[in-house]
C-alpha cells in the first residue's frame, strides 16, 4: 500500500485531505505537486499573519500594572507609568 492509499484508507485523516489528495491523483502528477507546494506556501503565510495578528509583538511586551496606593491598575507598554489618579510611579505585582 502506498502512502496515497494509506491516508485514503485512514480514519483519522481529515476528510478535507483525503478530497483534496483523490482530486490530485486525478491529475497531472508534476502540476498536482507544483500547485500543492503553493497552497503549503499561502497557508503557511495565512497562519503567521493571524498569529501576528492574535499576538502582536506590542501586546507581547505590554504587561499589568499596579498602584501602590491601589486606586488603578491597567495594561501598558510604558517602561515608567504613573497612576492617572494620585500620580504614583505604578509597578508591576508579582
Ligand atoms: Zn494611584
């Protein structure tokens, strides 16, 4: 059994695969090849853009802060914030 007929034949393999390999075997082999390679390429480039999207390198750097009065508390990616409220250089809890 070849690796083709393999995934056919296999459960756990999606069905979106096993659509996708039995319309190729249809056609020309280095066309089949060729096109797959391309589709492995934009979805490649599909998944890193929304991973850069979910998790930009900004949100990455941001992180919560505290008053040490306890009056406000939110995101920055301000290396010193103070509190909007009293002024006090806010820190990061543990
Ligand atoms: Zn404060």
């Amino acid at each position: 059994m070849n690796e083709c007929e393999k995934i056919l034949g296999d459960f756990s393999a999606s069905f979106w695969l096993k659509q996708a390999l039995a319309s190729a075997l249809e056609r020309d082999p280095v066309d089949a090849l060729a096109d797959a390679e391309v589709l492995s390429e934009v979805l490649r480039e599909r998944l890193d853009r929304l991973c850069t999207q979910l998790y930009p390198p900004d949100l990455i750097t941001a992180r919560i802060v505290e008053c040490p009065r306890g009056c406000n508390s939110h995101i920055t990616k301000d290396p010193t914030p103070e509190c909007a409220a009293c002024g006090s250089r806010m820190y990061e809890p543990e």
